[in-house]
C-alpha cells in the first residue's frame, strides 16, 4: 500500500513539475523543512534551507520569465526535458522503500518522467496556439494558470494523492473524449 501511495504521490508531483519545473521541487522543500514530510535517503538534500532557498529563487525566476513575450516559448524548449528530469527526481524521492532501487528508479523515469513530460508538451501545445491566435497577449493568462495550478497540484499531491491520480485521470478521458469528438465533427463538417 505504501509503495502505491508513494507513486500516486509521485504522479501528481510529477504532473506539477509538467507545468513549472521548480514549484514541486520547492513545495517538497518546505514541507520537508516543516516536518510534513520525509524524503527517502538520498534526497535528504531536500531538506536543507540553502536548498530551499535556492529552489525558491529559482521558482520565482521561472514563473517571471514565463510573463516576458516570446521567452515563454524559448523557455518551453529547456523546460521538456528539465520537466522530465524533474518529475523523475520528485517521483524518486517520494518512491516507497519498499522497491528495489532499480524498480524504483525504473517507476520513476516511466511514471514520473512520463507523467512530466506529457504534461510539459500539452503546456506547450496550448502555448503555441495561444500565440499562433493571439500574437502572445494571451499567454500570461496560459503562465498563470500553468503556475498556479503546480502549486495547487503539487500540495495537493502530498495532501490528498490518491485523489489527484483519480482527478487526473478523469480529466484525462475527458480530455480524450473531447479532441476525438473535434476531430470527428471536422471530418463530418463539409468545406
């Protein structure tokens, strides 16, 4: 049960570091700093409050330069890999002791690497077509809510996990259902 916890843990995590490579790092941080949670051993680092200093200058850095007109978009290039980097440390560090360190690492590149990643990418989609329909004047609207929603996702993560992995994936079919039924109704729609 515990490994099971501590991958739902990872997922949402990991799904936060999609929006903003920092905050989850950050949140992590300060929760570990207060008490509220452990990491595994080897990312005790995480604990430290130079760290958290550091995470916390790099998260504000981050979500500022994500308002600067067309540095999103330049940014989005370094954030999908350092997104899937990030969702691997963060489902690493939360992973149940009860895996082997290869199993654990394993999970952690596949589930929260890819959880990281296929978030990143759809934040980059939505991106693109905001500035392709809007020249970018949408855009700090997409910034703010890519970053309000990692930090949300990310305390709700360490609060109430099993809940995000169950809304996640609801708002996954749903967004499944969605796009088929656009591409549907475009083919069905003559010229």
């Amino acid at each position: 049960m515990e490994t099971i916890l501590g991958l739902c843990v990872g997922i949402g995590l990991s799904a936060a570091s999609g929006f903003r490579v920092f905050v989850p790092l950050l949140v992590m941080s300060v929760a570990a700093l207060m008490g509220w949670f452990e990491p595994l051993k080897g990312f005790e680092w995480l604990a430290m409050p130079a760290v958290c200093l550091a995470l916390a200058v790099a998260t504000i850095s981050e979500i500022a330069a994500y308002y600067v007109p067309w540095v999103d978009n330049l940014l989005d290039t370094v954030a999908t890999p350092a997104a899937m980097i990030a969702g691997t440390l963060t489902t690493m560090a939360v992973s149940s002791g009860e895996m082997s360190q290869f199993a654990s690492w394993a999970a952690a590149l596949i589930i929260g690497g890819g959880t990281a990643g296929a978030v990143q990418m759809s934040t980059v989609a939505v991106r693109g077509v905001s500035t392709a329909t809007t020249g970018g004047i949408a855009n700090p609207l997409v910034s703010t809510v890519e970053w309000v929603g990692a930090v949300l996702l990310s305390v709700l993560s360490l609060l109430v996990p099993v809940l995000v992995v169950i809304v996640g994936i609801i708002l996954a079919i749903w967004a499944v259902r969605w796009f088929k039924r656009k591409k549907q109704e475009s083919i069905s729609t003559p010229l």
